[in-house]
C-alpha cells in the first residue's frame, strides 16, 4: 500500500503530483536542487530533501542520492515525472532491486522501447504501421534505386552516422535520386567520417499525433484518444489539442487499435504515449514510444475527464483500472499552450528572471498547471517551460475562443513569454481552420510580423 | 566616451540583434559581448586612472551560490561550516563502540575524516576539507542529511 511518494521531478509537474497525492491522502516527499528551494511545490510537499547543486547532473540527475532519499524518509514508491530519470530503466531498476515501486513501466519495457530500431521492430512485428526503410544501411546506388522505388517516393536519404537535420537528402523521382544519394554519401563523410545511408520514406508535412495508453498490472489495455501536437518549432511542441481536428472516427478507431498492439507488444504496465506521424492521405505510422507521463497529459485529462496522475499511481499500488475502452468518451475538445520564459521576438531566446505580478486566468473551461507566482524567480538551470494553459469546451470553437479570451487575462509582468505568440496562433486562420501539419510554424513564423509577440 | 555613451551603447545591444561592440579610443578599450544568457557583459579597460563607476548592468538571475561538495561556508569572522555533500544518515564514529571521528576541540586538517555518511549501504568517509579547529557537531548521531546541510562548525587556522 503506497503511502508515501518522492517526486523525483521539479516544476510544474512535480507539483501536479503533490496535488494527486494529497487528493488520495498519501504523504509526498520532495527532492530538490539548491536553485529550487522557493520552488511551489517544495513548499507544499510534507517532507523536503536537498539533493544538490542547481546544475541538474549535480542533483535532479543523481539517481544514487534520489534513492539515498528515498531510503531515509522511508518511501514507498518514486514518481519520475516527465524528463530527468522517467525514462532511464536502470534507475527503474535500481528501484525495483531496493523494493521502491517506480510509478511507470516495468524497467524491460522502458529498456526496449528505447531503443529506437528495437521499438520500431517489436511494434512492426505486432502488426503496427512504422515508416517504412531499408533494414540497415544500403551502400550501393543499384541496390539503392531498388529499395527506394520499393518504398515509394518522394524518398528521405539519411546518414546511419547523423543527425541534428545534417547529411539528409531528399529524393522524389528515379531522376533525381542517384544524385541525392552520392550528395548524401559525400555530406555524411565528410561531417561525420562515415559515408553510410539508409533510406526511408519522407513524409511531407506530416501531423503529429499521438495516442495516450494506460495499462494496469492485471492485463488491461486502454486507449484514451489522441492529441495532435502538430504546432511545434525545433521539434518542440508548443501547441497540443484534442481530438485532433484532422482524423476521422475510422482513422482514430484504427490507430486506437493499432496504439493497444503496440503497447501489449511491449508488456506495457501504467501510462505511456504512442507516436505516429499521418500524412495528408490519413496513412499513420509509428514513430516512437514514450514510456512516461507527457507534458501535455492535461489535454487528455479534460477530454476524457480521467486523472491520469492518479491512474498512474492506482496502478503502482497494483489496483485493477476501474473502467473499459467502451467507458472512455471523447466529450470535450482541450487545447493547451505551453507557456515558456522566451522571447519570441527575438529568436525564443531564454527569458528567466523574476515574475514580478503573475496573474493566472480562470473561469469556466480554464485550467493552469503552473509552478509560477509573483515574486518567483526563474532559475537558469532548467528548461524554459514556466506553466501550461489547457482551455476546454464542448466543441473546438469555444475552446480556441476560450483559449484566446485567457491568454488575454494571463499577466506575468517582469519576464518575457509566449503568451503572445500563442494569442497570434489563435487568430490565425491556417490554425483556425485545423489545418495545421508539422510545417506550419515555420510558415507562421516567415509571414508573421516580430512585433505582433510583443 | 562617458557613462552616458556606454549606456546608450548597451541599450542598443539589448533592443538588437549584436552579439559584439568594441571601441578603442585614446588610453581606452570598451568591449561589449553578449553573455551566455544572452545579457549584454561589459568589459573595459581604463588606462587614466579615472575609476569607472559602471552602470549597473541587469544581473543574471542570482541562483544560490552553488555549495560544491563538502565546501564550507562563511558566517562569523573566521567560522566556516563542513557541510553534507550527499544525501544519506550522519554517524559520528566508524562504529557504535568507536570514538568519534571529531568533537569540541578536535584539531582538523583538509583530508581529516570527520564523520561517515552511510547512503544505500555503503559508508562514505567525509573530509574536512578545511583546516581547523570542531567548535561544535550539529548532527546527531543517526540523523538523515540533506545535501548541502551543515555538519560541524568549525574555527579555521
């Protein structure tokens, strides 16, 4: 019986586990670096620990003073939040060999769905769409050629070697591919002193979409919809809603179907997210697993009106999941922006500081998940996400109006945030319209006056 | 170039996109490079022996002074503080019928052991790491520690 939970986290989040904790009555512990000590949830927690020096691989990051913690004031299970230690199964496995329940997946699922071509095997295996490729690299242009039109073009060339969006070279017919795979050769010898390449199919403008799964220890497989996080810059979300504005009943019920193959192929145990990118055609494909709870688990939380956190840790505690897929209903439509300390003016360059009036909307269909206050300093150390807004409402249209009515009441005076870029989305008719793919804010960016984030 | 120039100078690196702004005038260097948080950070050298009273750029969020393991930290005149650096439970002996590592009066230098902190099983022997004199234990024996956590007090010299 779990009664006392460390939260191995910080922020937002560790303060949204506080809040479940103390709404079932078990007692919280927090473990916190010495540039967290005014931290909220620091405050709110029963018991308090310091584990270190404000860099994170000084503290939030040293799994043997986590447990060394956890050890003294006698816990009976660690939530890893999202980050950090969540997804390292030999932290997972350190807790299981100390007799600490580690509130996520078993350390064996967490081990394979890390591995990205192990994942990306087992779901195939088990029936799941993944973006199909060559098996390995592919080192002559006659073997290439094959493969490529196997696939389908237009084609992605990419260096077994690479990385950060270099020595990759797109193709879109026979005629252009043998020059596209020797560039792409030459590129990645020449950046990263290996000329292999492996071929995939390139999906053009895809959205991102993925699927919430919450699994108990007795066998039971749930979904709890989807969130399109398609409005992301730099590959880092932004913008997440549900339903997604683009997927049709019959689209959902299959990559539903094919979101529980996965995580029953990997012996999934608590919360976890599939992630697929669609194209415009409505053909999905697995990308990765995440074996965690998300930053945007809120969006699903107002949809569906189930707690996740408290899912999460019913499950720990070895309970049975109290409903069926045919109880979960999609009854809302959520929106949530994340609300990060940049400036959007000027290149999203970090903004921290201190908060010197922070006011936080509210109302009907309102909710804030922040760790923010007046008079809150911003530590420097950690990422830049000060709080999350999720607007909800009956259908899209009220909650993108809502949205926007909130974004205009929220003050946080003394730094810089995105709550204007995320008012300028609102208004935007490409977003308006659910249109929005992977793409898009590049596109917004490039037409969108600077002194419109101001 | 006067304070008012300067100034003039870092507001237009601040509203801007300029990384770097160097001027060189008669017995005078002003060098202006955006720091790693992206604040404007001023350097200069003055060859007159006019003290420059620099404008007091905005600060970098002042986080707590990072207390690297086992450092100590000043409080009175001379008194500086062993403090944890690590999380575990404090033991003043290496064993229940042992003599204490360090009491009122113990002469310490930088390797002395002063106490042992058991985490996950394993006992660490922790270093003074300054050289003195224990005015006082703050834990006791048995007690959890935090990271950071002051252990003894101690008179340094």
């Amino acid at each position: 019986m779990i009664q006392k939970i460390l939260i191995a986290n910080r922020g937002e989040i560790a303060l949204r586990i506080v809040r479940a904790c103390r709404e079932l009555g078990i007692k919280t512990l927090a473990v916190y670096s010495e540039a967290d000590v005014q931290s909220l949830h620091v405050q709110l927690a029963d018991e308090a620990i310091c584990i270190g020096g404000p860099r994170s691989s000084d503290s939030y990051l040293r799994a043997d003073r986590i447990i060394s913690a956890a050890e003294i004031a006698d816990v009976d299970a660690i939530h890893p939040g999202y980050g950090f230690l969540s997804e390292n199964a030999k932290f997972a496995e350190q807790c299981e060999s100390c007799n600490i329940k580690f509130i996520g997946p078993k350390s064996c699922s967490i081990k394979m769905m890390g591995d990205k071509a192990i994942a990306k095997e087992t779901v195939k295996k088990a029936g799941v769409p993944t973006v199909p490729g060559s098996d390995g690299p592919v080192d002559t242009e006659t073997e290439a050629v094959k493969v490529a039109r196997k696939i389908g073009y237009p084609v992605i060339i990419k260096a077994v070697a690479g990385g950060g969006g270099r020595g990759m070279r797109i193709a879109h017919n026979d005629v252009t591919f043998a020059k596209e795979y020797h560039s792409a050769r030459n590129e990645a010898e020449k950046a990263f002193g290996n000329g292999a390449v492996y071929i995939e199919k390139y999906i053009e403008k895809p959205r991102h979409i993925e699927f919430q799964i919450l699994a108990d220890s007795h066998g039971k497989i749930l979904h709890l919809g989807e969130r399109d996080c398609s409005v992301q810059r730099r590959h880092q979300k932004l913008i997440e809603e549900s339903p997604s504005p683009f997927l049709t009943p019959d689209l959902r019920k299959k990559m539903g179907k094919a979101s529980i193959k996965a995580a029953t192929a990997a012996n999934y145990e608590n919360a976890g997210t599939i992630e697929y990118l669609v194209d415009a055609k409505g053909n999905f494909y697995f990308i990765e697993m995440n074996t965690r709870i998300q930053v945007e688990h809120p969006v699903t939380e107002e949809v569906t009106g189930i707690d996740l956190i408290k899912q999460q840790i019913r499950v720990a505690n070895g309970e049975k999941l109290e409903f069926d897929q045919s109880d979960i209903k999609f009854e809302k439509h959520a929106i949530e922006c994340r609300i990060n300390a940049e400036d959007p003016a000027r290149n999203f360059i970090p903004s921290p500081g201190t908060i010197g009036l922070y006011y936080a909307p509210g109302g009907h269909g309102v909710r804030v998940d922040s760790h923010a206050y007046s008079g809150y300093t911003i530590p420097s150390h950690y990422d830049s996400m000060i709080g999350k807004l999720i607007c909800y409402g009956r259908d899209r249209k009220t909650a993108l109006e809502r949205t926007y009515r909130a974004l205009s009441e929220y003050l946080i005076r003394g730094i810089k945030t995105t709550i204007p870029l995320h008012k300028a989305i609102m208004s935007d008719p490409v977003f308006i319209e659910g249109k929005a793919t992977t793409a898009y804010m590049e596109e917004f960016m490039n037409r969108t006056p600077p002194d419109l984030f101001t | 170039m006067d304070i008012k120039q300067i100034k003039q100078i870092i507001d237009l690196m601040k509203r801007s996109e300029l990384t770097e702004f160097a001027v060189e005038d008669e017995g005078f260097k002003l060098k202006i490079r955006r720091g790693g948080n992206g604040l404007p950070v001023v350097s200069q050298t003055s060859a007159s022996n006019h003290p420059f009273v620099m404008p007091a750029a905005e600060q970098p969020v002042a986080s707590a002074a990072p207390a690297t393991a086992g450092t100590t930290a000043k409080d009175e005149e001379g008194i500086v503080y062993i403090k944890s650096p690590m999380v575990g439970t404090f033991y003043r002996a290496a064993s229940p019928d042992s003599k204490p590592f360090a009491e009122e009066g113990t002469k310490v230098t930088e390797t002395s052991v002063v106490c042992i902190i058991e985490a996950m099983k394993i006992m660490n022997e922790i270093q003074a790491e300054v050289k003195g004199t224990i005015l006082e234990a703050l834990i006791e024996n048995g007690q959890p520690v935090e990271y950071g956590q002051r252990l003894f007090k101690v008179k340094q010299g």
